[in-house]
RNA sequence: GCGGGGGUCGCCCAGCCUGGUCAACGGCGCGAGGCUUAGGACCUCGUCCCUUAGGGGUUCGUGGGUUCGAAUCCCACCCCCCGCACCA
C-alpha cells in the first residue's frame, strides 16, 4: 500500500462515501454477491466476482444512484468444521495447505483446530485485504452467518417456508459416513467420485428353511442361471430379518440395519461350509448347486451372486477356472461343475447365442482376475439392454425387450414372496475422513419442496421478470429449475442454526443462505447495536419484512420502540428488492435458483430480484485453479503485486460473459504499467497544449468521446466489465493519442473536458488512480462523487469525424501505392475532387440508394466522364456510415480538410504532400489525373 | 447420457443477435524505424499470400444450403470446456 492509496482509504472512510442510508425519494441500487466461504483466504477469482460489483456499483453511483454494496461471510455448513477436525487428527495435507497456500502463519495454525478460530482468522484477513483494494463497500453491515441475530432471521424463514408447505419431510437412501454421522456428498470423498446408491434386487433361493439370499442388478436371467457363488473364505451368517430366516454375508448384516430391516444374527460361518450344497431357485424350481468364487466380494450386497454364464463374463471365466483346473477345487466340486453348461436367453443380433463367449473370445481374457472383465461386462450388458430379446428358454420373459423382462421379472418374483430389495454403492465410496462409507436410509430429513409444480413455475416467473447477464444464462436457470428434485435443507452435523420445530437438525448451508440479502437492512442496526438478537422475534420479521401485524402490540411485545420497528421496516422497504446480484456460473444450478425459488416463495413480486450477473471461472494462466496442483492465487497476493489500480484494472479486463477469466501476471503487469503511465500522459500532454482556437480535429476528439462514452455507459448497464473498461482505457486512450499525434499544439480546453469525462470514466475501474488524476486537474471534490459524464458535453461532430476519417484514407491508401511503386518521387500531388464530381456521386447514389433511375443522372453529369460503375464501387468500399455522412452533410468541405492536413500527412507519408481542387483555376495537373479524382478518394499524382 | 457454453488470421480475444463499412477490432509476441544518457519505457509503421498506382487471391472447426452477397442466417457432422445435487 503506498501512502497516496492508504490516503484516499482513509478520505472515503472518513466521509462515510459508501455507507448509505435510504433517502426518500433518492433512487437506490441495491447489488450483492455471494457471501465467500471462510475456510479459506479470499482468492483472485472471488476477487473477479465481487469486482465486477464493485465497478458497477461505483458507476451506478456516479450516475446518481444511492448504492449500497454490502458484504457479509459465510460460516455455516461441516468444510470448515471437517478441515478443523483433520488439523486434529494431524493430517499434514491439510496443515501444508493452510501454511503454504493460504500463507497462514504457523502459531495461528495451531489453533485452527477451533473450527470458529479458523473461519475467524480467514475473515479477519479477508476483510482487510478486501478493504485494502478499495471497495466501496458499506462495512457497517457485515455479519458472519452464525451469529445469534442471523441465525433468528434463518429460523424465522424456515417457520415461513413450513408454513406455506414448501419444507417436507421424506425418507431417502444416502451414502453415509459412520464417523460423521453424516451424508458423504461427492467432493468430501476420498475415493468413489461419482458413485451413488444402487437398487440392488434381491432372489431368494430355498436353502431348507432358509432363504440364500442373492443380489442382482439383472433379475431377468434368473432363467438363464446355472449355479451360485460365495466367496468361500468369506464370513456368512444365518440372521433372522424381517421375521424370516435369511443366509447372507456377515457384512450385509449391518448394511440392513441401516436400511431399516430388523436384522439379527444368529450363528456365523465360513462360506466353503456352503459349498457343494443346492438351493432351490424361485419361479424355475430348479435346484442348483452353490460353487466357490473367490472373485465374489462379500462386502458388496449379500456377497451371494447367482451365475449366468452365457451372458456375464465373470460367471462363465469363473466356471471355466474350476472347469479348467486354474483354481483348485474339491473333486466334488470339480465334478459338479464339469456337468455345467451355459443356458443361453436372448438372442442379440451381431452375437452367438453366448455373447459372454465371444467377447471373452474378442478380448482375449484368458481367467477370471484379468481386470479387462469389467469392460467386457460393460460392452456385453450395455448391447444386451439395448438390443437383446429374451428367447423361449427365458418362459414367462419371451419375446420381450431386456428392460421389459426387467420390470416383468420384478413382478413375478414378487408374487413368489421370494424377492427383496437393497442399496448399494457399486463401487468403493471412502470418506475425506477415510471411514469406509455404505447407504443408509436416511428417516425423517427435512427437504425444500424444489419439485412442487406450482413453486417451479414462480421460480420460471422470477428469472423471466428479471433481467440476466449475459442472456445466455437465461437459459441454464430454465433448465435447472426444471430439473431440481427436493433438496436435503437439513443435516446432521457442522456448523449452523437448527431447524425451530426440530432441533435434531441444522438447516443446510445452502439452504440458510437463499434470502439473507434480506437481512443487510437489519444487521446495519445490530451492529451498531441498537437492536439485539433477543429483539428478532418471528412477530417482528413478519413486520419488518412483511409490514404484517400492528406495530405498537409487536414492539411492545420484545420491549423495542414502535419508531425503532418501523425503521427497521423502512429500512427494508427502501433497499429491496436486490437489484443485482452476481456470481460465477458454478452457481447458477444451485444458489443462484434457490434464491429465485426461496423469493418467490416468501415475497411479493415486486420485491423480487430485478437482475442476475453471471461470469465465468477463474483460470490461472490459462489452467484450473486448486490448491493440489499448487497454482491458488489469493487476493492479498495478488494486492501486493499489482496494487489495488493495477489488481482491479486487471480483473476487469480479463474476461466478459459466462467465458473463464484467464488470470495472467503478464496482462496485470501490463495493466499496472497502463496506470502508472496515465498521470504523465495527462501532465506531459497539458504542459505541450496551448489556447488556440477549435479546429476540425478538436471537434473530431470532441465527438469521438461522445461516442466512447455512450458505449462505455450501455456496456456498464450490462455488465460488460471488459468491455467497458477496454473502451475507457484502450480505445478512449488512443483516441486522445491520436489526437495529441496529430496536432502539433493540443488545446487546452479541449484536453481539459476530455480528461475530465475520462477521469470519470476510470473512476470505476481505478479509484486510487482517478482520485489522484482528479485531484491533479483541478477537479473539486471526490472523484467517486461525481457525476457521470454526460454526451451531452460532448457534441457529436460528423463533419469532423468524416474529415478526419478521409484524412485516414487517403494516408492509408497513399502509403500503399507508396509501398508498390518504385522509383524515384519528391512529392505527392492530392486532387479532391471538383464540386461537380461531388455532387454527381451524391445524386448518383442516392438514386441508387432510392431505387429511382440512374440513367438521368448520369446523363445530367456525362461532362465529367465518370463511370457510373466507379461510383458504385466506391459506395460499396466506404460503407453505410461514412456514405450517409456524406450525402447528409452537404457543407462539408473535403478539400479543407485535407488541405489543412497536409502537412500531417507529408510528415506521416514522409513525402511532400500537395493538396488542390479538381476544377479550380491555375492547378497543376501535368498527366491530367484531377478529373478522376471523387469524393473520399482524390487523385494522386506521384513525382 | 442429460443440461449449458464454445471453436476467428502465431497466442489471447472482438465481431455473429440486427448478412454488405471484414483480410476481419484490440492486446501479446515478432520485424523495421524514431526518441533517448539508458531502457524490458514511450511513439510511428509492418506482421495470410501475390502485386512497379490505391489492386488481386485464399481465409473465420468440417461439409452442405439460403442469398446478388455469409465469420455473421439454416441443416448435418467433428472437436473442446463446464455443471449433473445431501455440497461450498
């Protein structure tokens, strides 16, 4: 921080300049971002979120709206607790990750095992490195989403939403972590992304009085099977469930407990105790013999599978083990398998009867470990549930599609009593806290109603009313209300607020999280203490958020004054609805809607979210960022390299849209050099200007600003940062280095209006900088105060940017001709054309342009010699803009102009210029070139 | 698989909605020159190919189509990125 940045820090600070208040009658904006989650510092691409805010709330200021940009931090959900509990148990990842890419101090680390101590320690930091950057943020009302007066604003939400039937109850299969206690969601896992709980079915085969309970995702080959595996060194066990008799892995036991059977065990053994032995399989009544496989795992369901070998490949290698001696089995057991053959039960076009077999064959696996079995499963399920039929051997099946026979299967099993069913996790799930994870049935959570029909189309209706940048994000929203199922909004474990009618449960993070912006009207008057948690009573936020109930019996009530109340209600009337809010696209299919959906929900329309901003994701030099690969950028790094001008102009030149923003240093650097060059720029250019009078090119600079401005306005009001910002510091830049270029002494009062729009059109992006630069022309008062700068001050001139655009020309079509002819030349005759020539080539394209005949026009002018066809050309060439122009403006001297700018144009060329008018008495025209000469183009002569 | 966004002249990127001003903005890199005590600062010019008069040729993922005319509109295809839920 230099001393000039801590000053203007200091200046706003002092005068209040981002701490509004409602003014009746004064229009306001009201923009918010996601609250950042606190297990971390802030990076660069929460950074480029919250910047693209912060330059649209500056901007709105400065075009007289009373803004308010407040910022609060997330604390509520089980990372911040998880990550405190493996510091704990001395995870040295985790330990690394907070010293080395956080920059955390060793001695703060040590208490980071207090889960509050160490999202306070990243708010701490957070804060001040936010404040640091200079965002005109109103700190008065910062809060963290634990505290005691938050947590009553989110039980008075829930109480509502239960209310109007949009909290429900239900019962759902979770992969769960013992340890936790808790739902394991895909990103806390260790191992088993991606996987989630399977409807395993159920066939019990007679076993004397007991049921040999199998697990199958294929119920419909129970035709098709030819024997039964266990795992021979695995433990079973004879269990009482659900009031029968079952035969199963000592591991399934547990899994259904969980899943709510009443399971009991009664006696364990070892699965070869099952070897040998038949069980009698339901709807065929065949008896079938139970073989060893050491490939069944017994963790995975009942760990007892029957076999199809001509449709899965594992059975048939297994069978050919025994039957080919690679596994060593009792004589008996070899005996029994020897008379084993495949029943085949569907027909697939493109394979045998046995499509097990010939993949098998395809593949060339030669035993049942090889690994590729798991692909060659893949293929030949995968070709049989689209395209199999079942065959006559399948009975009742035949003649039916694999997911018909499926549903077919299921119901006639059910008829035989002799079918169950389970969940299960078809592969390894483990844990972030490495505790073997498996599917529990989940009673009694509480769930946001997100698939009610009625709420999906109130959702639809908010983004429909509200406006969306970009566009295309409009979209995604639809789909994703559309495909939103209930949502999980309570859990048992981390940090947050329970739910008021049930104190089992905490409301879920995303779930506490959908309305809070409501709740920056009240914390202004928490912190500054002149209302307490006690004072939020679910009365109270029905009147301030609602104006229900009467207000004298409602102070009363929690002993607040009446005057105090309905303040707090102006308040919020005042500042609602959210006039923007904006966050990275990753939240569009979860916060973003649930803040649509709980809105609609709880408000009235016209209280609800008037515009959505949506940006892409950071990248850091062109790569994801993650802390694993070691590429994590945090804010205050970025800070200190850039400086706050340099970090902010940066970030809003990197990227528009839903595209990623590429962090480059190479690009920051640059843009730190852009701002430090600025000042010069504006005093060198000062010290060379002089008062002259207004020439063409004064009023050419005059119009172009004019045009700049309009296109850095309409960009700003939709959020294209990028834009917006290249326009003012790029294009603008060059428009007044263009300038300077092309004059030998710049005006001074042209410099001085122009740098004055200019300053204010950085302001936004650079505030440190504009302050200075302000300060420096002169300007009274603060820069982040003034107003936006008006086209109005800055007359659109067409003449001027139609000379200056013909001066352009012709250097550019001068150089070529330069460039292609060789030889000797000293100086560069230029004839513009005659007043004739002129007003034959507007009267020739406005007929053309007005479809009426050209013939009589050309008739009129066949003096001049002209080719119709060469004028047509021409109109072609200099397009809609410049041609409009052209015809418009009949005074418009195109001889003056260039003539004046002929000596520009012999330093630019570095040949001697010369300048006449074709029809002009005494011109020099040696090879008679004048006569060609038309408007835009003049003749050269080169000699 | 489902949903969303994309593929532009060495690299990054604008243009596409509202077809012609598009060989196509801007930045980076590279080349030449200028300025300067010096410069990785700044300023000019150049940077698809050809061209002794402002011209011509071939380009905007691929292949078709509509049109006097397409980077822009339509169809098909190929490729890339992101999201897909008990979690921030």
């Amino acid at each position: 921080m230099s001393t000039k940045e801590k000053y203007w820090l200091k200046v706003w600070n002092d005068k209040h300049v981002f701490e509004p208040d409602p003014v009746a009658g004064k229009k306001k904006m009201f923009v918010t971002v996601p609250f950042p989650y606190m297990n971390a510092p802030v990076h660069v691409g929460t950074a480029f979120t919250a910047a693209r805010v912060e330059f649209y709330a500056r901007f709105r200021r400065l075009q007289g709206y009373n803004v308010l940009f407040p910022y609060a931090w997330h604390w509520t959900g089980k990372t911040i607790v998880g990550m405190s509990q493996r510091l704990k148990q001395g995870d040295q990842a985790v330990r690394r990750a907070f010293i080395e890419m956080d920059g955390v101090p060793e001695k703060e680390v040590e208490k980071f095992v207090d889960p509050e101590y160490l999202a306070s320690y990243y708010t701490k930091v957070s804060r001040q490195v936010i404040r640091d950057t200079g965002f005109s943020i109103d700190w008065r009302r910062e809060f963290r989403t634990i505290d005691p007066a938050f947590r009553k604003f989110v039980e008075w939400q829930y109480l509502r939403l239960r209310e109007l039937g949009y909290v429900v109850q239900g019962t759902h299969p979770v992969v769960w972590c013992p340890f936790d206690k808790s739902p394991t969601g895909d990103h806390d896992r260790m191992e088993g992304e991606g996987v989630s709980p399977e409807e395993f079915n159920l066939i019990k085969f007679h076993l004397g009085e007991f049921a040999l309970v199998t697990a199958t995702l294929r119920p419909e080959t129970i035709y098709g099977a030819t024997n039964i595996w266990v795992n021979p060194d695995a433990e079973y066990c004879e269990a009482r469930v659900d009031g029968e008799l079952w035969v199963v892995s000592s591991s399934a036991l547990t899994k259904l407990v969980e899943q709510k059977h009443d399971a009991v065990p009664v006696r364990s053994f070892r699965g070869s105790e099952l070897v040998g032995r038949y069980a009698m399989a339901p709807l065929t009544g065949k008896s079938l013999p139970i073989l060893p496989g050491k490939f069944v795992d017994d963790s995975l369901a009942t760990g007892v599978v029957y076999s199809v070998p001509a449709h899965a490949p594992y059975d048939l290698m297994a069978l050919r083990d025994i039957q080919e001696g690679r596994v060593q089995a009792g004589r008996q057991v070899k005996e029994i398998a020897d008379k084993i053959a495949a029943i085949p039960i569907l027909t697939l076009t493109g394979y045998s009867a046995f499509p097990a077999s010939d993949v098998i064959k395809k593949m060339g696996i030669k035993d049942s470990l090889d690994p590729r079995l798991e692909a060659a499963t893949a293929e030949v399920y995968s070709a049989e549930f689209h395209r199999g039929v079942l065959t006559s051997g399948s009975g009742p099946l035949a003649g039916l599609t694999v997911s018909e026979a499926k549903k077919k299967a299921v119901e006639l099993l059910t008829k035989t009593e002799r079918f169950g069913k389970m969940y299960e996790l078809p592969e390894r799930v483990v844990c972030r806290c490495g505790t073997r994870c498996y599917v529990k049935i989940l009673e009694n959570q509480w769930f946001l109603n997100y698939s009610n029909p009625a709420w999906k189309a109130k959702a639809k209706l908010v983004i429909e009313r509200a406006a969306v940048f970009p566009e295309e994000a409009r979209q995604w929203f639809y789909s994703t209300i559309e495909w939103l199922n209930d949502w999980p909004c309570s859990r048992r474990s981390g940090m947050g607020t329970k739910l008021p009618w049930d104190k089992e449960w905490i409301v879920e993070t995303l779930s506490d999280s959908t309305i809070y912006m409501a709740f920056y009207s009240l914390s202004k008057f928490v912190n500054l203490e002149k209302i307490g948690p006690d004072n939020l009573t679910p009365e109270v936020l029905d009147y301030v958020f609602f104006g229900k109930g009467n207000p004298a019996n409602v102070s009363k009530a929690v002993k607040m004054t009446e005057k105090r109340l309905k303040e707090l209600h102006t308040e919020f009337l005042y500042w609602f609805p959210v006039d923007l809010r904006n966050s990275a696209k990753e939240l569009i299919p979860n916060h973003l809607t649930f803040f649509a959906f709980h809105h609609a929900a709880l408000f009235p329309e016209k209280q609800w979210p008037r515009g959505f901003g949506i940006n892409g994701m950071i990248q850091i030099e062109g790569k994801k960022m993650s802390k694993t690969k070691g590429n994590f950028v945090t804010w205050r790094a970025a800070l200190e390299k850039y400086g706050p001008d340099g970090f902010r102009l940066a970030l809003a030149l990197t990227a528009d849209g839903m595209d990623d923003a590429d962090w480059r240093d190479r690009a920051a650097e640059d843009a730190k050099g852009k701002i430090e060059a600025v000042i010069p720029f504006v005093k060198k250019s000062l010290k060379s200007a002089s008062n002259r009078e207004e020439s063409q090119l004064d009023s050419w600079l005059v119009s172009s600003v004019h045009r700049r401005i309009i296109t850095v306005t309409e960009a700003m009001e939709e959020m294209k940062i990028r834009r917006a910002s290249a326009t003012t510091f790029l294009d603008t830049w060059n428009d007044i280095r263009y300038y300077i270029h092309r004059t030998k002494t710049p005006r001074r009062q042209t410099l001085v209006d122009v740098f004055s729009a200019w300053v204010r059109m950085m302001s936004p992006f650079v505030p440190f900088m504009a302050e200075d630069l302000n300060h420096e022309l002169g300007g009274k008062g603060l820069v982040c105060q003034a107003d936006w700068p008006s086209p109005k001050d800055f007359p659109l001139d067409e003449e001027a940017e139609l000379g200056e655009a013909i001066v352009s020309k012709v250097i550019d079509d001068a150089r070529n001709v330069l460039k292609v002819v060789k030889g000797p030349r000293s100086k560069l005759n230029v004839y513009v054309c005659s007043d004739a020539a002129r007003t034959y080539f507007v009267e020739l394209a406005t007929a053309k342009m007005k479809k009426e005949n050209v013939g009589q026009v050309v008739k009129k002018f066949s003096a001049l010699k002209i080719q119709p066809d060469r004028v047509f050309k021409l109109t072609f060439e200099i397009g809609e803009d410049m041609l409009h122009k052209l015809v418009s403006h009949k005074s418009f001297d195109e001889f003056r102009s260039l003539a004046d700018a002929s000596e520009f144009m012999s330093k630019e060329l570095g040949i001697k210029v010369i300048v006449q008018k074709a029809g002009s008495k005494g011109i020099r025209d040696p090879a008679n070139k004048a006569k060609d000469a038309l408007p835009t183009k003049p003749a050269f002569l080169l000699e």
